[in-house]
C-alpha cells in the first residue's frame, strides 16, 4: 500500500491525475479487503481517493468519498478529532470551488472551530484552516475579516519553525491579492515583493514555489499598465513550470493563458492564438475532452479566432463549448448561458440574427430562472436580445428590453456604472435606426456624461451585442446631434458644439496603449509627478474593481445578499470617481505638460477659436460607418457638414489612393490594389504607381469642397481620424483633372493650401503656449544608419550591411552614387507586436543610403555644418547620454533616419518608436528601440523633429492614429513640429524636401513652417518627370506647430 501511496503522489505531481485516480481506487480497495470498510485506514484511503477526484475535476463523486470518511473517522474517532477536521476542511474547498460559499462556511467553521479547541489557537493546522476560511471571506467580499484571518495565520507561521516558512510568502500572496482585488496597488506590490523575496532565498530563483507570485505579480503588473513587465513574469512563470512539471502540466496551461492574456492587452492576437491552442491541448489530456476546464480554453481560443476574423472556426469552438458545458454542468447552468451569449455575438456580428435568436432567448430564460428578474445578468440577456428585435424589424418589441435593461442596472449598479452607459448607449442606438433623433441624442448624451466621468477606470465590455458603431457613444451623439441640428435650426450652435466635443473623445486603441506605456514608465520613476501618476493608477484600479465587487455582491442570492454592503460600494465608487476627478485637476495645474501628453480632453469651438490666427482654418474630421462630419473653425465661424462617406466606403477610397503613393501596397502576396484600381495585371517592375486623379478629386469635393469658399486663401490645420489620418492631403485635386494631364501641371492641394496636422484638437492650445521659436546655438543633428543584418542571407541584405558599416562618419561616404536607393525594401520578417527583441530588430533592412540623405541635409548649413551621428554611435545609450547631459537640448533640427515602427509592432513594445543600432546584448537602457516613452523622457529645444522613416505618420487604418502618441512624446520632450512620412521615403526625395523647406524659411523669415513646407513640395513638382509623381513629393507630413 506504500508503494501504491508513493505512485499516486507523483503521479499528481506530474499532473496526471487520471491515472492517480485510478491507483487510488485500488487503495481503497485494498484498504477494504485488508482493514474493513469502517476502518481508520479505509477512511484514510478515502481521503486520498476524494483529494484525487477533486484534482481531476470530478468534483461530485470526490465529496461523496469524502462524505463517507467524514462518517467513518466521526464515529472511529469522534466528532471533535482533527483528522475530522481535516476532512472537513477538503470538503469546505470543494464547496467554495463550486460557489456553495453557505456550505463552505459551515464546514470550514466547524474545522477551525476543532483545531482551536483540540490544538489551540496558535497551532499551525489551525493557521491553516483559518487561511482556506480567509479565502472564502474574500469570495463573499468581506475583505476587512479576510484580511484579518491572513494576517492572524501570518503572525503563526512567522512564530512557527521549519515547514511554515513555506506558508508566510503564500499568506502575504493571499493579502496582496485582498488588496489587488481592492485596487490598492501598491500595498499589494510591497507583499508581493516580500513574498518573492522569502521564496527566492529559501528555494532559489528557479523554484516552482515562486510560481504563484510570480503569477499574481504580473497580473499586478497587467492591472498597472506595465505589459513589458507582465510579460516577463509570464514568460517567467511559464518557464519554471515547464521546466520543474513537464511541458503537458495543467498549471503549465494556466501560464499559458495568462501569457496569451498579456498578447491580447498588446494586440497581439495571432501570437496569443498558438498559446491558446497549446493550452487546449494540454487540459484534454490532463482532463478529458468533456471537463469543463476544456471548455473554457475552447471558449479562450474560439475569442482569438474571432479577433483575427477565423469566425467559422471560432463558432465551431464555441458550440463545442457549449455543448461540454450544457453535458457537464446541466442545461440551465449560469455558465450555459454565458457560451449562449458568445454564439449569440458572433452570429450577430454576421448579421445572422434569425440564427441567434433562439440563443439569445434560452440565455435570457436560464438566467431568470437561476438569479431572479432584476440582476444585471439578466439584463445583458435582455440587451442581446432587443438588439436582434431591432435588427430583424422589430422595434417596438426590442424597445420595451432595452427599457427593461436599462432600469436593472440603474437600480442594481448606480447612474455612474459603464453597465449603464452600455444601456444609454443601446436605447441610442435603437432611437437612431427609428429616427428619433431627439430621443437618440438624449440616450448617447447620457451615456457620454457618464463615460466622461469615469474615464480613469479601464473600460472593460461586459459583453453587449451591438448593431453598429453608434452604439458607441459619441459618433452615436454625433449622429443624432447633426440630424436634429437639421430639423432644428434653433438648437443648431449647441448640437454643434456639444457635437464637437464628442468627437474628440475619439481616439485609436493604439495611441491609447502607447500613451499607457508612457504613463506607465513615469510612475515607475520619482519624484512628485511619478508620486501622482502611481496615486491615479491605483484610484483607477480601485474603480474597476469596486465595479467587480459591487457586480459579484449583486449576483449572490437572495438569501446571501447584503443591501448595506451593496449600497456601500455605490458609495465607494461615487467617492472614488471625484478623488480621480480632484486629482486629474491637480495635476493638470501642477504638470500641465504631463496631462497634455497623457490626455484627450476636448476643448470647446470658442476656445478653438480663440487659439486660430485670421488666416487659420482648422478642421476637425470623424468618420462613423454612415457618414463622414467636418468641423471647420475659423476665428469668426463655425462650419459643420456631413459627407456621404461612411468609414466602408472611404476606407476604400483611400486604400485606393495610396495604391498609387506607397510601393509596399503592391508588395503583399494579399495586395488588393489591383482589384481596387481595376486592373487585371499587378504592377510593372518600372511602371510608375497609378494615382487616381478622379477618385483624389471626388474626396476634395466631398470633404472640403462645401467649405472652399471659408478656408479659401488660409493655411489649414488637419485634426484628422480613422482612415483619413493614413492619407497625406496634400495629394487631393482642388479642379477635376484633365484627361492625360501632366502630374507637374496637376491642381494639387499643396499648390494651393499649406496644411498641417494635429494629433487632437487640444494640442493645438499646448503648442501655442510654447511656441516661442529655439534657443538652440547649433543647427543640425542627424541620426540614422543603424547597423542592421536584414535576413542575412540575400545577396542585397548582406551588401547593404557592409556598406552600411563602412559608414561610420560623412567623410566615409562613397564618392559615386548620386543616385540613391529608395527605402522601400523590406525585412524578411516583418515587425510584429512581443518582448524587445533583439534578433527581430536586427533583421530589419540596413540603411546606408540615410547616412548620404544626413549627410547631404548637415552639408547645406553655413557657415557651420550641422553634426550626424551614423552606424553604431546612432543608438540609444548616445541618444540617452546626450539627452542627459543637455547636449541635445543644442540643436534646433534634429532629423532621424531609421525604420520607425508603430504602436505593437515590435515586440517587447506597445509603443510606437524608432530603431537604433541594437546593442551586443539588451539592457534595461538599451534595446535598440527607442520608444514613445524613452522620448518623452529627453531633453529636447527643438523647432523641427524630422522623422524621414518608414511609416512614422502611421501606414494602416488599424493604427490611424498611432503617430499621435510618437508626436506627443516629442512635444513632451520639447519639440515644436515633427516632419513625419506616411510610407517609405526616397532619400533623394527627402534631402530635396528637407533642404528646400529648410531654405525657404532663411529665405524668407516671416513665413511659417507649414508654408515653407508647402513652398518646398511644389518646387519639387514643377520639376516634373519622377519628382511630380505623389508617392516622390508627397510622403512628409507636418505635425504640431506650422505657423512660427
């Protein structure tokens, strides 16, 4: 029997528990043969049966096991002995893992209750019960007595020698998730960091006791911002389980998951997809196929594929999913319900409402049934289901739901819930395909006030369908704004107004991302602001989770319910919404270039206005999926119109455009240019790109062509979103093109207008209040060349690597070559979101044609040359150094020429940036990428920024945006403008540009930035021949300051 004792450990161990349930089935009946079936022993192999099934999941035969241990060792060694409470308290974890938290406490209670009388208070068995009673606390969200329960048993095993000093770093684990699930971030840390600290010295760095800290700290970590860092402990994590389990562990699945989790924070959906399915793998081999375990990493994978459109593979995962659950679980299990709801969205993402219909409604009728018709469960049945009414023709059933959705949550949550922004939101939505503009635009505004108010708190979806993007709520507002402002001439200016705020709450998830990952980095420094900056990430984090708690606590049942305790968190999370709020407002007064970097407050039309010189126009552009407004804003008016251009349609337009600007769009096995532009042939290896002239006209004539007459004879300036924000205006025809006419000759907008952009209307009021021209002495400071590898095997990769090595300095430049190559060769393995790698980065294409573009650019200032710093010295532990010691604070230009990447492209990053010369090994200082938030942190007294890489103004609608958080890091590092390119530049091209910009402003001193850039495009134009082709002149953007 000690053999077979010694067999079941370890295969437990080894995570494989089916087999370790099949040996102890042999020792119990080994135990019955030997010993009788009422012995002692029988009961101690009933135990070990029980604690194996629980392990495997089988849950309801191991507390029947366990129940007839319970039995036998009561009446073998009476009522009050401690293996009963040993028993009772393997019972008491079960019960609390299937939510019977009534049953969990009578069994733990009466188990500590044995160990105090029978061992005392201070025993280490009684520690440990009080720790699983500590657990059942914080599930029912009495969070005071858990923490009290954990800090009594820490106080014995701190008492205790020997074997409890294993137990002190899981207690602290156990307080600092007390204080996680609170959102009190850094009290949670400080036991964290303890608890690794005990562990690594006891067991070393690699031990598999350090596992669950490692763990919670990075979902620590994920909750503060800090994904590089989350990831790390992930990866961490994964590894020693791996190495001390076996690669086919279940707790090597779970690092796995949580792994995957930090991919999908990062964007990084097809890395997160291959962790998911290796998860999967492993817990049907752990579990079975039918356990319900499996069907949540089914349900984990099916939500990758859908993000990365595999939505028929996804259904088919989900409906396995379901069907484990509604075998395992019953029928009218809760969990049914939530699988239900996932077929539901993606069915109704396909428009496949008829399908869905009967989900939605078997959802709805399982959660009435199991926790009654006014918990806020029922109302995101309700929610899918008016929303498929809706979309079938049916809203006058589909109202009465989402009217009904909407009084749970207010009367469940509170009026400052997101839960009930949703439902604001959907009532919108639902006005709006009704036409009831005043009603619709009522709804959204509801809905805006209160996600305004609670903008601090990550916005988590709780899982509502939605018909179309003005569920959203504020191109909802917009869209009912504009269409009573029409019926309603007497409210037009407030709709407007109102309107123009909204819009600018619009924003890119990967600027928002990359903006977090500056925050982040801030908080992790000293001083006041970083003191303030970690004071707002914990009160944003005690937000979501008082939301989380105020959720759980509604969805006990009746009996289990505490009304004092729920209404007490609504107060929490009103007290924590106006400390969020008194501290945005200080450190907006105390760090006002702090909140303009991290933030996208809008500001109203007047003081817009009051910003705009006479000869200024501004125009702020949002897209919806119906329509397209323009806000034009001059210092005496106020335009506002709409272009029949939904975001379908004018992603296709510029997709189209740039078909014949960017040399890439060709380069895609999955190029769709050809079908775009109506050719049957791809492009000619010398044909020069086919731009559309008509189409460049059509999008003048729709978007500025009702406003010509305002912004006639004013330099504009371009706040511009979604699809438009890839698309350099520039390019647009102000007359339609005549048939074959010469691209010099051309009615480009360039010709006409000098334009510049801004990441958000309120940069504009920032830049203004710092614009006053550079003190710099020095005039120039290029960087660019780094030493990159490209794949290392091509002929043409590995000879501009060795040319770019032998440019060190300008005077090493080749004596020929007057001809430069275009930057449009791309790496063998494109940049995609992870950990800052150094490999990936150094197989981007070397560059040794910038150093001749610097080069070039530094030789036409006089009477002194401006400095480049080429090859090895352009990295960042040079750029650093020079940012530190104020030596880039000199230089009024700086221009660097590299591979820039944007928001996830390079792994190890959410943030966009630029590549620098990758150091032999990375350092915490210095991997080769020079991020969003590494630049926010140098010095900088700089007129220009140049930034003549690749796709630094964001090449793709999924990052439209992106560039914003590259050009606030720069302002926030004391920049004035940044010359950004939208697609690869030709270096001939960008010397031409850069130089005839530079010059027209000594020539003529009273002319802006913008103009002299616009002077500088057009000369290039009337060139003719390649210099008049879009994709040669038109790539530079300008960001920030135009006007000087």
């Amino acid at each position: 029997m000690l053999a077979l004792m010694q067999r079941i450990t370890a295969l437990a161990k080894e995570g494989r528990y089916g087999e370790a349930v099949g040996f102890a089935r042999k020792l119990v009946v080994e135990a019955e043969k030997s010993t009788g079936r009422q012995s002692p022993l029988t009961a101690t192999t009933l135990v070990v049966l029980g604690q194996a099934l629980q392990t495997k999941g089988e849950t309801a035969e191991a507390e029947s096991v366990l129940r007839r241990a319970l039995v036998i060792r009561e009446k073998s060694l009476g009522p009050n002995h401690p293996d009963v409470a040993a028993v009772l308290a393997t019972l008491g974890q079960i019960e609390l893992g299937q939510n019977r938290l009534g049953d969990a406490e009578r069994d733990m209670s009466r188990a500590i209750a044995i160990d105090e009388n029978v061992l005392g208070p201070d025993h280490l068995t009684t520690a440990l019960a009080r720790m699983q009673l500590g657990n059942l606390r914080h599930r029912q969200l009495k969070e005071t007595e858990a923490l009290d329960l954990f800090n009594r048993a820490l106080v014995v095993f701190r008492k205790s020698p020997g074997q409890a000093d294993i137990m002190i770093p899981v207690t602290l684990n156990n307080i600092a998730e007390v204080n996680r699930a609170q959102g009190r971030l850094q009290q949670a840390e400080a036991s964290f960091a303890e608890a690794l600290v005990l562990q690594e010295k006891q067991h070393g760095p690699d031990s598999i006791y350090l596992t669950a800290t490692l763990n919670n700290l990075g979902e620590l970590r994920r909750a503060q911002g800090r994904l590089p860092e989350a990831e790390q402990l992930a990866r961490r994590t994964l590894a020693i389980r791996e190495k001390a389990l076996g690669p086919d562990h279940p707790d090597v699945a779970a690092s796995l998951n949580n792994l995957a989790l930090v991919f999908s924070r990062e964007g990084r959906d097809a890395e997160a997809e291959g962790l998911l399915t290796r998860a999967l793998a492993i817990q049907e081999k752990a579990v079975g196929i039918a356990h319900p375990n499996v069907a949540t990493a089914l349900n984990n994978l099916a939500e990758a594929w859908a993000h990365l459109n595999r939505k028929q593979e996804a259904e088919q995962l989900f409906r396995k999913s379901l069907a484990i659950r509604e075998k395992a679980l019953g029928p009218a299990h809760l969990d049914v319900a939530i699988a239900l709801d996932n077929l539901v969205t993606l069915m109704s993402e396909a428009d496949r409402y008829a399908e869905a219909e009967p989900f939605a409604r078997r959802s709805l009728a399982i959660r009435e049934a199991a926790v009654g018709h006014s918990h806020p469960l029922v109302a995101n049945s309700l929610n899918n289901l008016a929303v498929i009414l809706d979309s079938t023709g049916r809203p006058q059933e589909a109202e009465p739901l989402l009217k009904r959705a909407l009084d749970i949550r207010l009367r469940a949550l509170g009026e400052q819930h997101p839960d009930v922004a949703n439902s604001f939101a959907n009532l919108g939505a639902h006005h709006i395909d009704s036409k009831d503009w005043q009603q619709a635009r009522d709804a959204f505004a509801r809905a805006v006030a209160i996600q305004n108010g609670r903008r601090a708190a990550e916005q988590e979806s709780r899982g509502d369908v939605k018909v179309h993007d003005e569920t959203n709520p504020y191109p909802g507002l917009i869209v009912a704004a504009y269409n009573l402002a029409s019926a309603n001439a007497g409210q037009a200016g407030a709709l407007r107004s109102q309107a123009f705020e909204a819009a600018q709450w619009i924003g890119d998830e990967q600027a928002a991302r990359a903006i977090a990952g500056m925050s982040a980095r801030i908080a992790d420094g000293s001083g006041d602001l970083a003191a303030r900056v970690r004071e707002r990430q914990d009160l944003a984090a005690q937000a979501v989770a008082t939301d989380k708690m105020l959720v759980a606590a509604i969805s006990q049942a009746d009996a289990a319910r505490n009304p004092a305790a729920e209404q007490a968190l609504r107060a929490r999370a009103s007290t924590i919404a106006g400390q969020i709020r008194e501290l945005d407002r200080t450190i907006a007064g105390q760090f006002p270039d702090y909140a303009a970097l991290v933030t996208k407050a809008p500001i109203a039309i007047e003081d817009a206005q009051k910003q705009l010189r006479p000869n200024e126009a501004m125009l702020l552009f949002t897209t919806t999926s119906r329509a397209t407004f323009v806000w034009t804003v001059t210092r005496s008016d106020v335009r506002w119109h709409s272009a029949d251009l939904g975001e379908k349609h004018l992603d296709e337009a510029v997709g189209a455009l740039r078909c014949g600007l960017d040399t890439d769009a060709w380069l895609d096995k999955a190029s769709t240019c050809p079908q775009k532009l109506g050719r049957k042939t791809p492009l000619g290896a010398d044909e020069p790109l086919p731009f559309d002239q008509e189409r460049a006209f059509a999008l003048y004539q729709a978007l500025l062509g009702p406003v010509a007459r305002d912004i006639d004879g004013r330099e504009l300036i371009l706040v511009p979103s979604g699809p438009l924000a890839t698309l350099p205006f520039q390019v647009l025809l102000t007359e339609k093109p005549a048939a074959g006419q010469d691209l010099a000759k051309a009615p480009w907008l360039v010709k006409r207008f000098a334009t510049t952009v801004l990441p958000s209307v309120s940069s504009l009021k920032a830049l203004r209040q710092v614009a006053r021209k550079s003190a710099a002495p020095k005039p120039f400071l290029g960087v660019g060349n780094p030493v990159l590898d490209g794949d290392g095997r091509s002929d043409v990769a590995m000879a501009r690597a060795k040319l770019a090595r032998q440019i060190q300095t300008c005077a090493a430049l080749p004596t020929q070559a007057t001809q430069v190559a275009q930057r449009s060769l791309r790496a063998v393995d494109a940049l995609s979101g992870g950990t800052a790698d150094i490999v990936q980065l150094r197989r981007q294409m070397p560059l040794p044609e910038t150093a001749l573009e610097l080069c070039a650019v530094a030789s036409t200032f006089v009477p002194v040359k401006g400095d480049v710093v080429l090859a090895g010295d352009a990295s960042e532990t040079r750029m650093k150094a020079l940012g530190q010691s104020g030596d880039l604070a000199k230089y009024r230009i700086l221009h660097f020429a590299t591979h820039g990447a944007l928001a996830g492209q390079v792994r190890g990053s959410i943030e966009p940036g630029l590549i620098l010369s990758p150091p032999a090994a990375p350092t915490p200082t210095d991997d080769g990428y020079l991020s969003s938030s590494e630049i926010s942190g140098l010095k900088l007294d700089a007129d220009w920024v140049i930034l003549s890489a690749c796709n630094t103004a964001g090449g793709q609608a999924a990052n439209s945006e992106a560039f914003s958080g590259l050009a606030r890091a720069f302002f926030y590092a004391g920049t004035r403008a940044l010359l950004v390119s939208h697609w690869a530049v030709n270096s001939d091209a960008a010397v031409a540009i850069t130089t005839g910009t530079i010059d027209a402003m000594k020539t003529h001193p009273d002319i802006g930035r913008a103009e002299a850039l616009r002077r500088s495009l057009s000369a290039l134009i009337t060139k003719g021949g390649d210099s008049a082709q879009p994709a040669t002149w038109a790539p530079f953007v300008l960001v920030g300051a135009g006007a000087m």
